[in-house]
C-alpha cells in the first residue's frame, strides 16, 4: 500500500505512514468480514466525518449486556471462522481446473525482480517488485524461458516460469489484446492494470 501511494517520492514515506496506517486498520477484510482494529478492539475508530453528529455510542455495548471480554472472546471465534471458511474457499478455487502456466516463443510476460538476482533494482523496499513486460525469445523448457530483457541489467536472461506473469493488455474498448501484441507500440495505454503487478 506504501508504494501504491508514494509513486515514486520515496523521501516522504514517514508522512504517509499514519494515514496509511489508519486505512489500512480500519478497512472491512475479505477473509475476516471485519476490519482488523474491531477484531483487536471490537469496534472501529472513528472518522472525523464520524464526529460531526453526536457519537452514537451504542454499538459500543453488547446488546445482551454481557461483559467486553465476552464479546470480544465470539468475535474473535467469529474471525476465526471466517478465515477457515475463507482458506477452505480458497484452497477449492485453485485446485479446480488447475493448468500450468506455459508461455510461448512471441508472448510478452512481466519479470519478477528477486532481490538475490537484482540487488540493483531492490535495493529500496519501496522500489517496484516486478519490470517489463518483455517478450519470450525462447524456450528452453516448460520451466525455463528465455527474455529480451535489456543489456543494462546484466543480468542472465533465462528464467524461471515462477518469475514470470502473463501480461495481458487493453486496448481502447477495454478488449484483452493479442499476448503476441507489442505493449510498447505507439499510443500504449497507461492506466495501472495495465502496467504490470503491483506486489
């Protein structure tokens, strides 16, 4: 999320960090349905929009009157359910119809950038994780790929399918284009889904 934000102005991460923090504290989770201060506290902080009205303070309290421990002990077996469901959920989405990912001499792939190999480019925490996307010059098998990547990395340019992602385009009727399309020609598009993971 830090690097989302930033954009690149890497000096100014510590002002970003509280609000960032905050957001990222108070946003509902897929897994748990809950943000993740009500699973510690048991109800969310407040917004300055949330101070504007007198606070309605009930939701503070259990309506059965029970003690906070109380409801904080079913709300965090209530969390724990959720993140079981959500692995089991999870766990059956990626077994079904499971197929390799195999690329094909032409095809353009974005290259995850392992901090071991590319010392250069990770030397920040909030430099991106991933470049190109670069074409497939060859395959040397169904694990290993040979890319155009540029002479300055200095680097080899074999790698493995675990580095590799699909990359898929769009053009201007937001229609997926051709793998085999060069992404760098004249009018590229520049929204964010379209310039690679974000991890």
């Amino acid at each position: 999320m830090l690097r989302a934000v930033l954009k690149g102005n890497h000096k100014s991460w510590d002002e970003y960090l509280p609000h960032i923090e905050f957001s990222y504290n108070r946003v509902v989770h897929k897994t748990t349905k809950i943000s993740p201060f009500e699973v510690v506290y048991g109800f969310n902080p407040l917004t300055p929009l949330d101070l504007i009205p007198l606070p309605d303070s009930s939701h503070y309290f259990h309506k059965e009157g029970v003690s906070r421990a109380e409801f904080v002990r079913k709300l965090h077996e209530k969390v724990k359910t959720h993140i079981q469901q959500q692995n089991d959920r999870t766990a059956l989405e990626r077994s079904k119809g499971k197929k390799d990912l195999i690329f094909e001499e032409g095809d353009w792939a974005w290259l995850h950038l392992r901090k071991e190999r590319f010392p250069s480019q990770r030397k920040s925490k909030l430099n991106p994780r991933g470049d190109g996307p670069f074409q497939v010059l060859q395959i040397i098998n169904n694990n290993a790929y040979r890319l155009d990547l540029p002479s300055d990395y200095g680097v080899s340019n074999t790698f493995n399918i675990s580095d590799l992602i699909p990359f898929v385009g769009y053009d201007e009727e937001d229609e997926p284009t051709n793998l085999r399309t060069n992404p760098s020609q004249e009018g590229g598009d520049d929204r964010p889904w379209a310039k690679g993971p974000s991890y």
